[in-house]
C-alpha cells in the first residue's frame, strides 16, 4: 500500500495516483495553532517544533508539512527574552527579532562589505531547520512527505547584507554580488547535501528576496519574480540527484 509519501512523490512526477495528494503548507504557524503552543516557543525549541509537526500529521487528513525557519537548539541559547520580546544573535553578524507570537525577522545586520568573510561562514536558520527534522520520529519521516526549507542562494545574500544594501551593490558593485552569491551557492548546496543524508526527500527552495516587489525599475533582474521550488531528492554514488525540480514564481 503506498504511504503518504509515495503518494506524494508521485503526484510530483506526474505519476498516476489514486487520489490527489493534500499537501497544503503546514508549517510552523500552523503547528503553532493545532499545537497550543505559541510561535516563539516552536521557533526556540527544535524538539518541541518537531512534536507539533508530528501532531498536524497525526491528528489532521494531510499527505505531509514543512519544516520551516527556526533556531537549532544552540542557536536559541543566545536569546534575550523581555515581556514577550525575543532577540537572537545570529552568526556573529545578525541581529533576530520576534515576539511571542511573530515569525522571526532580521533587524539587523553588522556585514558592511561584501567581501566579510562571514559570507562564507554563516549558516543562518539552516541548523534548526536540520535539527527540527531529526527530531520528527524516522517512520513518520518514511511514511509522510516532510519537506524541509532551504534558503536560496540570492536571498541568503540579502539576509546577510541587508536587501537595501543588495540593492545598492547591484549598481554599485555587481561583480562583487556575484561573487557573494556563488560563495552561498555552495554553501546552500552543501546545506542540501545535510538535508538528504538526514533522510530528506523534499526540500523547498524559498528565494523571496528575488521578488518583483524589491527588484524593480533598473534593479530588477532579467526574469526575475519570487522564487519557490521544490525538489524531490534521491542520494547515488556520486553525490545528490534531482529527480525533479518544480520551480513557482509568483
């Protein structure tokens, strides 16, 4: 009998199912709800962020979720909490902030060079996204389509500098983006190569910052909209294979 996943996966590659999939975007707000917990506790705690998942999965008519932006557990020791107030240093350079019940935003950024070289070094919400999904039990990851986040290339960039910034160094300085976005381009790569030796079949690309609503007039670039994909995973002896690549531009 196939399982959540298979179904999934199939639905993906255009395969034949028996039914079509559910598989809306369950991810930390809407595990927050379902879970009694507010966002903030989730966002700080890998495992209880992972018990939510899990919860939406069991308890809802759904094929699968998605592991979204969160702290890993050490990530979240460097939070100053204040009357529902939280802050995160983030990287050595960033600077987190949310409150009880918000998703959490970059406020700030001490990168003032494209050349820092903690370019090359930060991983962003990439640690709580791997230790959310390893904490979700094995057979459920086997049995439900758990499709966990990764931060595009560009957008990584913009996190890290600041998307007014990006914006400046385009006109200012492209051969300097481009080099910032290829030293994140392995590191994103890398990071996916962490996602499917931890079991993961599904990864979803966001670049949100490739988005029409920041580039536009002379900064937009050549096709550029906001990106989403998905790619559904497979490990071979080489390395990793894309078996399919779904890209959405909104």
């Amino acid at each position: 009998m196939a399982t959540r996943r298979d179904l999934v996966e199939r639905a993906l590659l255009r395969q034949p199912t028996d039914r079509l999939p559910c598989f809306p975007l369950v991810d930390l707000a809407f595990g927050s709800t379902h879970s009694g917990n507010t966002l903030a506790r989730l966002q700080l705690a890998p495992v209880l962020h992972a018990a939510a998942l899990v919860q939406c999965l069991r308890e809802l008519p759904i094929d699968g979720v998605y592991v979204n932006l969160c702290f890993s557990a050490k990530q979240a020791s460097s939070a100053v909490g204040c009357v529902g107030q939280y802050t995160v240093r983030l990287d050595d350079c960033l600077r987190v902030e949310f409150t009880e019940n918000e998703v959490a935003a970059i406020a700030g950024t001490d990168l003032l060079s494209l050349d820092d070289e903690r370019i090359s070094t930060a991983e962003l919400f990439h640690p709580g996204m791997l230790e959310t999904f390893q904490a979700m039990p094995e057979d459920l990851r086997s049995e439900a389509a758990v499709c966990v986040g990764l931060t595009g290339a560009f957008s990584q960039v913009g996190f890290l500098v600041g998307i007014q910034n990006l914006m400046v160094a385009m006109l200012d300085d492209p051969d300097g983006v481009h080099r910032a976005i290829q030293r994140r381009q392995q590191i994103a790569l890398r990071q996916a190569g962490e996602f499917v030796r931890a079991g993961a079949r599904f990864i979803w690309i966001g670049e949100g910052m490739a988005s029409t609503r920041f580039l536009v007039g002379s900064l937009r670039c050549h096709g550029a909209g906001r990106l989403h994909g998905m790619i559904l995973m497979r490990r071979t002896p080489d390395g990793l294979d894309a078996l399919k690549c779904l890209r959405h531009t909104l």
